[in-house]
C-alpha cells in the first residue's frame, strides 16, 4: 500500500518542471526580440505654444506612397475637428490639388492637440507637395506643412496672377441700429457682411471692394473699400465693410457690393425719417417768438417814465378826475382826459404851444354849477 504515493509525487513534480520549461521558452524569445528598425518611435509631441496658436508637425518629411505619416497638432480649438489633406503643386488649384480619397479627420482633444496618421498617396498634382491641416468646425485655423513624396513628379508653381474669382456664399445683412442721434439728423450706418469665397486658383490678398449707394430710382455712387486679409484659393471669408449715409438721410435706399466688374450682392435698406428734426424746427418757431415777445414787454417795461412811488403814471379816467378835483374845477369829459392832464402824463409828448393856465377853458360851465 505504501509503494503507490511514490510514484504519483514523482509525475507531479516531472509535470510542474514542464510548465515551468514552457513557460521561459515562450518568454525568452519575446522579451530578447529587438526592436524593428523599419517602424522608428514618433517624436513626442510638442508643448502648447503660450499663445494658443495652432501649430502641427510631422513624423516624417519625405515618405513612398503607401506608407504612413503620423502628423500631431497643439493649439487647436478644444473639441472641433481638423482635415488632413495631401496635396501637390503647394494647394495652389485648391483641394482640387489633392487627394481627398486619402483624407482623414480628427478630432481635436480638450487640452488642444490632436495625433493621427495619413496614408501617403500620390496627389493628382505634382509636388512641391504639402500637408494641409484645416480646422472644420472650430476658427478655421489652416496649417501647411512642406512634405515630400518619394518618386512623385516635381513641377514649377504656376505663376498667380492676383487675380481670383470671388463668389458670393451666403445672404447680405446689414448690421446695425439707429441711435438717438440718428432721429435729430445724424448720418445713419450700418455694416455691410457677406461671406465670400475663392473659386480662382490664386490666393487674394487685401482685395478691394467697391460699395454703392443708390436712393430710389437714382444710380448708386461708389466708393472704394479695402478688407484686410487674404483668402486663399477654395477658401472662404467673412467680409465686413461699413457704410454711412449723409446727415438727415431718409427713405429708400440700396447697398451693392462690387468686385471688380462683377455685381456681387445687393441689400435694400429702408431709412426712416428724422421726425426729430421736424420736432426741433416746430419748437423753434414757438419759442424764438415767444421769447422776442418777452424781450420786447421787458424793454418797453424799463423805458417808459415811474411815479415817485415805482410805478408807472396813468392818465386818470373822468371819474377819478371829478372825485379828486377841488371844488369849482370843471368836470372833466367823459371818455377823454383834459390838454393839462394828458401833458402831465405823457411828458415825452411836447405840444407845439404850451398851455396858458390863464386861458379861458374849452369846456363852458353850466350854469348853475359851483
């Protein structure tokens, strides 16, 4: 009964010693493997610039078709998304220039950056190719980056002549309200936006527009404006101008929009009358009678002659006369004051000759009278 334990503990121990071989012959091998020189590390990725200014960079500059490039981005708008494009001929002719079928999108993480890899392909432009990094979503930020494709045709860049077709995109608004000082006459504004793009395949730089302004059925007068920036070609922009109509404007009223010979948009703008105005001059013609009025009472108040008590003398009526006139004086008439009385009043007037008090009166007594 005591031979049977032996032999099983021997099996054990032989099994355990196989599992254990086993095991460092499927470690060794793995763990003294050296790494691949064909796959080299990516460079790490670059510190956020102090400013937030999107920035991107490659794994590698020069690439065969259907290898891989890594291209890693800080700055970029937290949460938006960037296209990744590899084109010929710099994106000169737009992403017309590149190979889109190749293209990838990603998505931009919450501390800015981004890493993703793009298949290089041969681009249906020749080289000096490019990498083209574009926020989709975000501010628009575009970022180029000088890449090399192993055994693609190189090219001169064809000659930009400046000039670009410029299309209109979106609707005209007319930004902008009309202050108080606008109801008294001030010259109304508002800012003209429209989004434009780039069809040609030049960029354009610092384009200059020409705005018109037109009044009812009249021809509109034009004036030159020039946008800073540029917009590249397939590109488009957000385009601003103000415009500003002269003192007291009102009624109909259209802004166009000109580049070049080409008409690109056109807004009508409903000016409303300054009835303010309106109010001020009806004021006026109120108040400035009114007040030469006051003015001329005030002058003729001061100049003509006091009593010694401050106030003006004025000429007694015939009651008055008959009540304060000592017995035996001539009543006065009714109506009328006497020659005496009124020279007493109104010094100013001098009679041609003065009176006699000696002179018998024009007014005979009535007999019987005291």
């Amino acid at each position: 009964m005591s031979a049977h334990p032996a032999p099983r503990r021997a099996a054990r121990i032989r099994a355990v010693l196989t599992a254990l071989l086993l095991l460092a012959l499927s470690a060794g091998p793995a763990a003294a493997a050296p790494r691949s020189p064909a796959a080299p590390a990516a460079p790490a990725a670059p510190a956020v610039p102090a400013e937030g200014k999107a920035a991107a960079e490659l794994s590698l500059k020069e690439a065969a078709t259907g290898t891989e490039v890594t291209v890693s981005g800080t700055g970029w708008p937290a949460g938006t998304v960037v296209m990744l494009l590899l084109c010929g001929q710099n994106m000169i002719g737009g992403t017309n220039s590149c190979a889109n079928d190749a293209g990838q999108a990603a998505s931009v993480g919450a501390d800015g950056t981004f890493r993703k890899g793009l298949g290089v392909v041969a681009p249906p432009k020749p080289c000096p190719c490019v990498v083209n990094v574009t926020s989709v979503n975000g501010d628009q930020s575009t970022v180029s980056l000088p890449f090399t494709v192993t055994g693609h045709p190189v090219a001169e860049l064809p000659a930009e002549s400046g000039q670009a077709r410029l299309a209109l995109l979106t609707g005209v608004q007319l930004k902008g309200e009309d202050g108080v000082l606008t109801w008294f006459g001030a010259p109304p504004s508002r800012r003209f936006t429209v989004t434009v793009g780039n069809l040609g395949s030049a960029p354009v730089k610092d384009p200059v527009f020409q705005i018109g302004t037109a009044h009812g059925v009249f021809a509109p007068v034009w004036e030159e404006r020039q946008w800073k920036g540029t917009i590249p070609p397939g590109q488009k922009a957000r385009v601003e101008l103000d415009v500003e109509l002269t003192m007291g404007a009102h009624g109909d009223y259209s802004i166009s929009l000109k580049y070049g010979d080409k008409v690109l948009a056109v807004q009508p703008w409903g000016v409303d009358r300054p009835y303010g105005v309106l109010l001020f001059w009806g004021l006026l013609f109120v108040v400035v009678p009114a007040a030469v009025f006051r003015i001329g009472m005030a002058v003729v108040d001061r100049v003509r002659p006091r009593t010694g008590t401050g106030r003006p003398a004025l000429a007694a009526t015939g009651r008055h006369r008959a009540a304060d006139a000592p017995p035996g004086t001539p009543p006065t008439p009714r109506g009328g004051a006497s020659p005496q009385t009124a020279t007493a009043v109104l010094p100013w007037f001098t009679p041609a000759q003065p009176a006699d008090p000696s002179a018998p009166s024009d007014h005979p007594t009535r007999k019987g009278q005291l």
